[in-house]
C-alpha cells in the first residue's frame, strides 16, 4: 500500500466502479487473471494499417523519453517518445475508440504518447499514477488530477524481448501487433495501487511502437 497522501480517492473509487462494469459486459475484452491488480487485454483494438500510421507518425515527434521525477540512473527510462497531433482527424478517432471502451468523457485524456523502443532500450518499474508529495503535483493537480486509467497499444510484434511486466502480480505481456492493455491505476477504495508497478523490458531483437494515453479524474488541460 502506498504511504502517499490520498488524493481524489472518492473519484477514483468511482471511475474504477464504473469502467469495471463496462469492461465485464464487452464481450471483447479479457481480463488478465492475476489478484491486486486490473489489467485487461483487447485483441486487434486496431488493424495493421492503422498500426503502420501510428508508426509514422511517432517517427515524426520521437525525441529522447522523459520522467515527471529525476531518474535514479542514466537507463531507467531510454526509449524516445513524443505526444501525437490531437488535433490530427485520424488520432481523434483513436482516441474516441479508446474513450468509448472505457466509458470515458473524452475531456479527460491526456495526449496519446508514442513511444519507440529500439534494442536496448526500456523502461524500467515504475507507476503511472502521481506521487502527491512530489513538486510537480501541484502542476499536475490543477490540470485534471490523478491519472485514473491507462490504455496502451502495441503498433508491432517485437522478434525478442520488449514485454511489459507487473513484477508484483507476476504478469508479463508480450508485444502484440493492434493489441491493446488497459489497466487501472487505483484499488477498488481508489487509493494509488503500488501493484501496478510495471516495466517495458529491454527489445532485445528489433523494434517496439506503442501508442499510450492516460486518463485523468476530470478534464485535463
């Protein structure tokens, strides 16, 4: 359990409430059976040429990863990624797509980030919630909040490596070709969950694009 100060807890207890329910009357959507944590999994969220699109377009933002806090060495995050154009037609669709699975205002998306991994390169563990105690919360409280769920797609198979692993519930997902993962960043009470720690291993053999987008309390700006 995380020793950091609760906030937005009544709202993430209910958003989880609410795209729980979703998610368990589709049809399409696995849930990855582990116990802590929620993940869920998609196949073929998006088609081949929708994947090759989103791979041009990271391509063109792509510069060197950055992490809200100092990183505690040179390799904890080496992969390039950059937000894509949310105003371009084709990445509102994705983003509705998204927000229509979770039942989502979409108001309350981030950006979709794109990230490459290229062979060597990784993230390591970490959590996609907000520490409330850190000097950028202020920053990120005022503009929408806690990160309440996370969508991540896979835009290519990977020959060797690039999985994303929960060491804390012991489940590793390798890379899928239009897979998507979604999972959430709070227990039921809608306290920040620690088991959600996860890591992008090193691509040990070829090449990995993800699209991800990160949803928040309320309206993000």
């Amino acid at each position: 359990m995380t020793d950091a100060p609760t906030v937005d807890q009544q709202e993430l207890a209910e958003l989880g409430a609410a795209v729980r329910a979703r998610l368990a009357g589709d049809g399409t959507v696995y849930k990855v059976p582990v116990e802590g944590a929620e993940i869920y999994a998609i196949r073929d969220f998006l088609s081949g040429e929708e994947c090759d699109h989103l791979i041009g377009m990271i391509d063109e933002v792509a510069q060197p990863s950055q992490v809200f806090d100092v990183a505690p060495s040179a390799q904890y995050r080496t992969s390039y990624s950059g937000d894509i154009n949310p105003h371009d037609s084709f990445v509102k669709m994705v983003e509705r797509r998204l927000s229509d699975l979770l039942g989502i205002d979409p108001a309350w998306g981030e950006c979709v980030q794109g990230q490459r991994y290229r062979e060597g390169q990784q993230f390591m563990a970490h959590c996609d919630w907000f520490d409330t105690r850190a000097e950028y919360w202020e920053i990120e409280r005022g503009r929408g909040g806690q990160r309440s769920w996370t969508a991540m797609a896979y835009l290519c198979d990977v020959a060797e490596g690039g999985e994303t692993e929960f060491p804390l519930v012991g489940a590793t997902i390798p890379p899928q070709r239009g897979a998507l993962i979604v999972w959430n960043n709070a227990r039921e009470d809608g306290v920040p969950n620690d088991a959600t720690l996860h890591a992008a291993r090193p691509v040990v053999k070829g090449v990995k694009y993800v699209i991800t987008k990160w949803f928040r309390t309320r309206p993000w700006s």
